[in-house]
C-alpha cells in the first residue's frame, strides 16, 4: 500500500479520528439546553400553564438524563448501535413535536402525548452520550479528566451553536419571535451528524508506544485552543447581535464561521496520526477496531467446583454486595448500594437539579422581570458558552489539581455547588440587568459539575461498567428537576399569577403569565438552600475519599516498580486489557502555547 493510502487508512482507523467525531456528535447534543428558547411557544400553542409546561421540560430532563437502558444495550452492542438508536430517536420524537406545535397535528395532542414525543427526542442524547463520551473515556483511559471536559465542553457549546444556524437558516429577516422551526433543527441536526459517523465511533487499541500516549496532553490542548476560539467567536457574536440589527445574510455569515471552527479540529487528527505513522508505521495493525464484535466484558474463571451448597452460595451473595477497594472495577449492584454513590447522587439531585431548573426556566424569568425575546435569547447562548467554559476549565484544572496537589474531585464539586448559589440568589432578588450575570454564573456552574462527577465516578467505581453508572447519575438532575421545577418553581409561579390575575391571551390561546420579581423568588430561595446543602453532602464525599485521592488513582494500572508520577520524573506506564496507560507527570499537565 501507498505510504499516502497508508496514512489515509490509519486517520479513518486511528483514535483521533474517533476522537473529533465524538466532539462533533457532542456539539449537536445539547439540544436539551435551549428549551428556553422554543418553550414559550410551546406554551402558547398548545394553551398550557405554566406547571404544565415545566412537566414538559421535566419529560425532557428525563429523556436527557435517564439512559440506563442506553448504557446496558452499549454493554452488550458495539458503539454504532447505540448511536443509530438514538439518531432514530432525536428525529422522530422532535419531528413529531415541532408537527404538534405548528398544528400539523389535529387534533392538538394531549398533554401526555407532548410529554413522550419531547422524552423521546431528548432521549437520544443519553444514547450519543453513551456511544461516543463511554467510548472515548475507554480509549483514552488515562486522561478521562480532560477527554470528559472537552466533550461535555462542546456539548454545552452546542446551544449557541444551535441559535446561530437556526438564525441564519430559518431565523425570518435575522431572527423573529418564531421559535417552532427551532424544534425542526433541532431535530435532524443531530441525527445526521450521528449517522455520518457511525462507523468512526468505535473501541480502538491504544498505540503501544509510551511517546504516543505521552502526546496525548498536548493534543487536547490543541483540540482546546480550537474549543476557545469558537466559545470566544460566538460570546463576540451575541455581543454584537444584542447591539445591532444583523441582516439574514450577516446571520449567515456567522454560521459559515462557526461551521469552519467546528472543522479545524480536524487538522490536529491530521497532525497526531501523521506523527504515529512516521514513528511506528510497521504497527499500523494495531489500532484495528476491538469492537464490532465485542462480547461480553471478561471475568475471572473461578477453578472452584459448581456443587457449592446453599451456604456458600449465600455467601457468595453476601460476597457480591461487599465493596471492593476504591479505583477497582465495582460490579453495577456493589456501585448502587455503595455509601459513596448515595452521597454523589444526593448531591447531583439537588445541586445539578437547581441549576437545570433555571437554565429550563430562563425564558419566563426573562419574561417576568420585563427582558424582550431577543435577551431571552442572549440569555440561553450566555449559558450554553459559560457552560462549556465551565466544562473544560473543570476538566483540565481538575486533572491538574489532582496531579499536582492531590486535590479531591468531589471537594472541587462542593466548591463549584457553592459558587452557583449567588447565581441563585440573583434570580430570586431579581435586580435589574442581573440577569444576565446570573445566566454566566449558573452556566458555568452547571457545565464544571458534570465532568467533576463523571470523573468521579471512573475513579471510584472503575469503568469495566461505567456505561451503565454513568447513565445512572444521570437519572439524579431530572430527578431533582421535577422536585425543584414542577413541584416548586412551576406551582409557586402559577399560584403568583393566580393572585396577579394577570391573564394573557396569546395567538388565541390563555395562559397564566406572571410579572414581577415574586414570581420566582420564594422558589429560587429554596433552590439556594438546597444547593447549600447539596456542597455540604459532596464535602462529606470528599472527606470519605481524602484517602483514595492522596494516593496514586491510577496504581491499579501499573505493574509493580513502576515509578509514580507524582513523586518521580519518568511517565508511569502500564497495560490492562491490552491499552498502554501513561500517566503525564506535573510538568507535562501545562499546555503548550498555541
């Protein structure tokens, strides 16, 4: 074969291609985030009150976050299946609600109906979470920090994506006040990008060579620097837009820039799998494809005879339920009944659970402190880029801390619940132009917590399973969602109105609008409280752990005299299932200047 072919076929089989396809797949599926935008339409349309329509945004937290089921059909089917899964998924259940809210469908849908159509679209991002974000942890074991915080980056980038391409592509004149071809792009956007790269996303060996793994670090930084660049271009744009009319083709203009920053990633995939193929091109078959056939996870064979008795196999039960030493693999049951996993999913409920409900409710808080549409609409792509900000900045400093200093992921996530109180705060004393200091502090808030307890649980509970236990936190912030939103945000909205009396026809339907600053106050008190309380649970956490995290996290991974990163100058090599395992030491956790 041709050194170019050669090349050629390594970049479509490489880990780095899989790598940006998963950054890509990441970027459509946050379509969840901009349900502000489009809500108050839905609302209109459809005649609902206020509780109504957050019951709707809680079916969508469900969707979103509720993929078990996507995390037990990915332990048993290779990554492709799960994405086709879900690009089915995000296609018909969005179509039929963008048809249900323009009157394609007659008569209107029950509320229940609605309900299921928004579940099921959003469903799909637990399905490309699972094939892409597991799969690239997987492949990247030893940087899982930073893979995390970069993926959950672009994710939370992707609602300002999403507005500026519905801008330029539907947006009439530059951008009206209808919202509804919103839900129709958010609809076949993601699936097409999913189907594109169906067979990208994939379990690849690692590159045996410790030089290869060790270039790992500078490549995010460079995948990084690319991420920065975007997040800056699009708050530059909202700035603009905010300030002057842009004309259709000026939206345009800024899609086209964003569509060309969303491919130059491509250049470093380019650059890693050039610099392995001139370094090691005799081992080119090594990075063939481990899952298209992966069968179930190995376990150890036992040599003990199968005519135990009854006591041991109650024994055995016993035995299963024991937990492990924390960093091993725990089996699925050990990590539910496991003291840490209560403490990290409490905290997730009702720390991760506030700031959705106000990211959910941005744009009737916008409306019920006096903002028009269009700062309803600056307000979602404030948090979508402060979320990413808050993605990767937790991902990469996170990784830092902890390899420098020992630093405990969850102690971090305490620190991050805390700062999101003041952004609480603000919304509940509604002082004038605050908001938009709000939607940064709660954006980033909402964006640093993921990753930190993603993170956390790969390193507590091992990631033989982490399919399955990732998408079990992920039950934690609808959980906490329909606590805090439906049961207190939205009745305590609608009961305001009700005294208010303030009853506003719309496109000729009624719906209870509520004006002021009492419109959410007594609700986003409590959520303050609860946040609180959410910091304290994770700082328990984090104390229960302090003893894990002063130790070596990844030693499970090395064989004996191998030289800690922490305390030696030499990289710390390892190989489990086949992967080499490099972990950087202190001086290679800084990136490069671009």
């Amino acid at each position: 074969m041709a050194p170019a072919a050669a090349l050629a076929a390594q970049v479509l089989r490489g880990r780095w291609l899989m790598a940006y396809g998963s950054f890509l797949i990441m970027s459509a599926a946050g379509a969840t985030y901009i349900f502000a935008i489009y809500s108050k339409d839905i609302k209109s349309t459809l005649g609902y009150t206020q509780e109504q329509l957050n019951t709707v945004g809680f079916f969508k937290d469900v969707g979103a976050n509720v993929g078990i089921h996507a995390g037990l059909i990915a332990e048993i089917t290779p990554p492709w299946v799960v994405l086709a899964v879900g690009a089915a998924m995000n296609l018909g259940g969005y179509l039929m609600l963008y048809l249900s809210v323009t009157g394609k469908v007659r008569p209107a849908p029950p509320l229940w109906l609605v309900c299921l159509y928004i579940a099921v679209g959003a469903n799909s991002q637990a399905f490309a979470n699972t094939g892409a974000l597991v799969t690239c942890v997987k492949n990247f074991p030893a940087s899982r920090g930073v893979m995390l915080g970069l993926l959950k980056g672009f994710v939370g980038l992707s609602g300002a994506i999403f507005t500026q391409l519905y801008l330029a592509i539907y947006g009439p004149g530059g951008g009206g006040n209808d919202t509804r071809p919103l839900i129709l792009l958010v609809g076949w956007l993601p699936a097409a990008i999913s189907v594109v790269f169906l067979g990208t996303i994939r379990i690849i060996r690692a590159p045996r060579s410790p030089a290869a793994a060790r270039r790992e670090y500078p490549a995010f930084c460079a995948f990084l620097y690319v991420s920065l660049g975007l997040a800056a271009f699009l708050m530059a744009t909202i700035v603009l837009q905010k300030r002057f009319h842009f004309t259709r083709a000026e939206y345009v203009h800024c899609a086209a820039v964003v569509c060309t920053m969303l491919l130059l990633p491509f250049a470093v995939v380019l650059r890693e799998e050039a610099a392995l193929f001139n370094k090691n091109t005799p081992d080119l078959a090594q990075q063939e494809s481990m899952a298209d056939n992966p069968g179930p996870n190995r376990t150890a064979v036992s040599s003990k005879p199968a005519t135990a008795g009854l006591g041991a196999r109650l024994l055995a039960g016993v035995a299963a339920l024991r937990s492990p030493a924390r960093g091993e693999d725990y089996t699925i049951l050990q990590a539910l009944v496991s003291v840490d996993m209560l403490l990290l999913f409490t905290a997730t409920v009702f720390g991760v659970g506030g700031t959705l409900t106000a990211i959910d409710n941005m744009g009737q808080i916008g409306e019920s402190l006096g903002y028009p549409q269009r700062s309803v609409a600056t307000f979602v792509s404030l948090i979508s880029i402060w979320n990413y900000l808050g993605r990767v900045v937790a991902g990469f400093a996170s990784e830092a801390l902890l390899a420098r200093h020992r630093v405990p992921r969850p102690l971090m996530l305490a620190g991050v619940l805390v700062l999101a109180v003041p952004g609480h705060l603000l919304v509940a004393f509604g002082v004038p132009g605050s908001l938009y200091v709000a939607s940064v502090v709660i954006g980033f808030c909402f964006g640093a917590a993921m990753p930190l307890i993603l993170a956390t649980v790969s390193e507590l509970f091992g990631i033989k399973y982490y399919s399955t236990l990732y998408n079990f936190c992920g039950t934690a912030s609808p959980l906490g969602s329909y606590v805090l939103n439906v049961r207190v945000a939205g009745r305590m909205y609608d009961r305001e109105a009700a005294r208010q009396g303030a009853v506003a026809a719309v496109g000729g339907n009624k719906g209870l609008t509520c004006i002021g600053v009492r419109c959410y106050r007594e609700s986003f008190l409590v959520i303050a409280a609860v946040t609180v309380a959410s910091a304290v649970v994770t700082a328990a956490l984090a104390w229960r752990t302090r003893p894990f995290y002063a130790g070596d996290i990844y030693a499970r991974f090395k064989p004996p005299g191998t030289t800690d990163s922490s305390t030696g100058n030499n990289n710390a090599v390892a190989e489990d299932d086949d992967r080499v395992l490099v972990q950087p030491n202190k001086e290679q956790l800084r990136c490069p200047h671009p």
